[in-house]
C-alpha cells in the first residue's frame, strides 16, 4: 500500500463519515416534520436543523454532498407526495446547491469556471428557447423550456462549478453509493418479507405487474415491479444502474477491506435495485452499455468480473427477470405475415409506436422540431399513420435520441451530439493523461463516470429525456472530473478533517 493510497483513504473515511451524518440529519428531519409531532418532536427537529445548518456554514461543501443526496435519492419529491410536507421542498433541495457555489465564488473569489460542455448547453438553450416560441403551444412548450433551465442547465452549472477537489469527488460518490444502498436496499427487504402492500414511507413504491407462471391450474403467480423512490418502474431501473460503475469505481480505488466491502455492497445493491424493476429495455440498454465500455477499454477485467458476479446473483435472487426478458422474443412477430403483430407484447408494440412517431415528428419538423416536451401533442395524431397500436393517450417519444430529434430538430440534435462528445473527449483525455502518470485514483474516478454516462445513453435508447435533473447531475460531475483528473484541484474543499492526513 502507497502513501498516496493511505492518504486517499483517511480522506475517504472522512467525508464518508461526515457525509452519511448529514444525510441521516436531513432524513430525522423530513420524519419529524412529516409526522403527526407533538412539542418534544418539533424541539427535536429545530435542534437537528440548526446544527446541520451550523455544519452547513462552517463547512459549505457539506451541502453539496447532502444536496447531490437528496437530489439523486429523491427523497424530497417522497417526503412531499407521501408525508404532506410543502411542494416547494424538491425545489429548495436544488436551491441549497446555490450555497457552496455562493460561497466559492463571493466569498473565497474563485473563478467561474466555464466546463467543456458549457458552450455546446449555451447553444441548445437557445435552439429549445426559439423551439418553443414557434411552436403550436408556445406558453405550453415553455413551461418545458423553463423545467429544463431549471432542473438541467442550472443543476449543471451548480455542480460542475462546485466540485473543484478531488477529495469532494469522492465523497460525491461514496454518497451515491450511499443512495444505492437505500434506494436498491428498502424495495429488495419489501420483495424478500413478501409485504407487497407497503411502500416503506414511499422508498419502495410499485409499478405494473406482470405473470410469471400459474401454481397448478388455477392461481396465477404475478411479480410487482419496484419503482423504488422515484414512483416509475423503467426510470427507477435505469437510475439504479448508473450507481453501478461509481461504486466499483470507489472500489478500485480503496485500498482497505472495509472500504472495499462497503463499495461491493453498495454495486450489488445497484444491481438488485436495476433488477427489481424487471425493465426490458434496461436490461438491453446494460449489455450494450457494458459492450460499447468494453471495446473502449473503460472497464477492467476485475470490473467485468463484479459485473458477471453480481448479475448472477441478482438472477438467483430474482429467476423471475428470465421470465420477464424472454417475451424480447415477442418481437420477431413484427416480420410475420400481417395480423401477427397483434401477438406481440402489448407494451413493446406502443413503444415501438411511440418511437415511430417521433421519427415522423422529426420527418414534418426538421430545423427545430414540434418544441420542447411538444410530441406528447403529436402522438396519438402519429399513431394512427403508423398502425402497430393505437394510442388512447398522449405519450412520450420513449426514446433519447428520437425524442431530441422529434422536439428540438437537427439543429438542437447537433447541438446535444456536440455537447456528449465534448464530454466524453475531455474525460477520456484526462483518464489517458491519469493512466500515464500512473494516476490509479484520477483514472477511476474519470472512467467511472464515463461508464455511467454510456449506461445511460444506451439505456436512453429506449426512454426518453425525463427526470432531467439525473442526467444533468450526472453531466456536472463529468465535467468538474474532467477538470480535475490531471491538472489537480481547481480551489480548496471546505469539509471537515476528522483526523489528521498523511
């Protein structure tokens, strides 16, 4: 063990450690005030909020990594549906992210930092802006705009300003893996007590069920699907596997035994948490995510190896998934003789449609499309041209790239290409550079998030852009890694020192 390692590893403990604090504070929080509290309670809870506010201002980038926790485990947006607490609170979570970089540029006078992707976002900004004013609905497609500033670009910008060290990287990401353990851990004690009317204080909220046999002639066997924290089944699916790169990242990086352990336990609760979704196109978009990281030799062959592990135990843990992804097949029926296609699954056939209708969208609206969140007005008007299912309600593009295509045209398309490879260019630049000055840490770190990043377009492929805030949080992080993996910290991290580095 290196000194570089032992030094890495005392940091890590303690940004863990603090970290893990302040998100505990903010859970006792929420559960005080979303509770039928007497006196001694709201007491309880005044004291709790003024020493983490206390924490918060001795040390700012406490609240980036209480905010990027609550951002990504969505407990905000659960404490206001389930437990009556005001619908101001997700949007206060994301304001809190204005602390640190207050702080940062105001009172230390750092420099704003302008990011790779930076300039490429400026652009789409603009094409979605003049998007919506030519729209059909303009006051309608605005309010799309206006989310996407909002939850997009200036989550962006926050994050990818405020992470300036190394040091609060990492602790950004053992707080993802935090968020994997809650997020993957409370739906997977809900499957194995069998207590399928519960939702956990809404952490482990249900979706659609599906068949997975019959127990003898009579009684049908179904499965629920997990939705998790975030209330759709799919997205949960899709965000719970982005955690799995981050985490073995963390694990690669840890050189002592419980740290390792701790990062394997949080990549397998990735795993369990992607699989209680029992997503189809998740499932497709992980092999192709894995295979396109593969060939760019982003992840190693002990990587590919937890991988393997840890989806056969999901497997084992869950047979009920290889039932789930064997009506895949389903599809072959498109290609036989007319009127087979009513065979197929019910759901694939309206993906599919809503996928073809975003391509005719894009086919009448070339330069800048129908407008920002505008197909769910052309889809049903769409489906009755294609002819796979009829649509009875307004739907999405359920497709990354098509629904960029469908609502911003070429143009905004060009502009959202640019802004990804500007992305990937700089963080496999740096991960190069780490690699050749044997930089282990600055490589992981910047691989790990390039691999989440190719998760999430390829599961992309079959989801459309929603839940933007993810995506964005993600393209921060990206981006201030990026800045950080071999030219060293941008500033100084304002976070504790439990103890004293070496």
């Amino acid at each position: 063990m290196n000194e570089a390692q032992k030094c890495n590893d005392s940091k890590t403990r303690s940004t863990w450690l603090w970290g893990t604090a302040s998100l505990s504070i903010t859970f006792l929080i929420v559960f005080f005030t979303a509770t039928q509290t007497s006196v001694a309670f709201w007491a309880a809870a005044v004291v709790i909020f003024g020493v983490a506010a206390v924490l918060m201002l001795k040390w700012p980038d406490l609240t980036t990594i209480i905010a990027i926790g609550l951002i990504y485990s969505n407990v905000s947006v659960v404490a206001v549906r389930f437990h009556g607490l005001p619908s101001i609170l997700p949007a206060a979570t994301l304001g809190i992210l204005a602390w640190p970089f207050i702080y940062r540029l105001v009172i230390q006078k750092e420099n704003l930092l302008i990011p790779p992707a930076a300039p490429y976002l400026l652009c789409f900004i603009f094409i979605q802006f003049t998007s919506a004013i030519l729209s059909k609905d303009p006051r309608y497609s605005f309010g799309s705009f206006m989310s996407f500033l909002l939850e997009g670009a200036v989550v962006y910008a926050l994050v990818s300003n405020i992470v300036r060290t190394r040091r609060l990287v990492i602790a950004c990401f053992w707080m993802l893996a935090l968020c994997a353990v809650l997020m993957g851990g409370i739906p997977m004690l809900k499957q194995l007590s069998g207590n399928a009317d519960s939702i956990y204080g809404g952490f482990a909220q249900a979706g659609s069920d599906f068949n997975t046999g019959t127990e003898g002639q009579q009684r049908v066997i179904s499965q629920q699907r997990a939705t998790g924290s975030i209330g759709e089944q799919n997205r949960y699916g899709q965000f719970m596997i982005l955690l799995a790169p981050i985490t073995l990242s963390l694990l690669s990086i840890s050189s002592k035994t419980r740290l390792k352990c701790c990062a394997l336990v949080a990549s397998l609760f990735s795993l369990v948490g992607f699989a209680l979704a029992f997503s189809r196109g998740a499932a497709v978009g992980l092999v192709l995510g894995i295979g396109v990281a593969t060939l760019l030799n982003l992840l190693s062959r002990k990587q590919l190896k937890w991988f393997a592990i840890g989806g056969i135990v999901v497997l084992l843990l869950l047979p009920q998934y290889l039932d789930r992804l064997s009506s895949i097949t389903n599809l072959t029926t498109l290609s036989s003789p007319q009127g087979a296609s009513s065979q197929t699954d019910g759901a694939i056939r309206g993906r599919l449609t809503e996928m073809a209708g975003a391509a005719l969208a894009f086919r009448d609206h070339p330069i800048l499309g129908v407008g920002p969140g505008m197909f769910v007005k052309y889809s049903q008007q769409y489906s009755q041209v294609i002819g796979l299912r009829s649509l009875g309600s307004e739907r999405e593009a359920h497709s990354l790239p098509l629904d960029i295509m469908a609502e911003t045209g070429i143009l905004g398309s060009i502009c959202f290409t640019a802004m990804l490879l500007a992305v990937f260019t700089a963080l496999t630049s740096k991960r190069r550079i780490a690699l050749k000055q044997k930089d282990t840490v600055g490589a992981a770190l910047a691989g790990g998030i390039t691999v989440a990043l190719i998760l999430y377009l390829t599961t992309g492929l079959f989801l459309h852009l929603s839940y933007i805030r993810y995506f964005w949080l993600l393209i921060g992080l990206a981006d201030a890694i990026s800045m950080l993996t071999a030219d060293g910290d941008r500033g100084d991290d304002f976070l504790p020192r439990l103890q004293q580095d070496s």
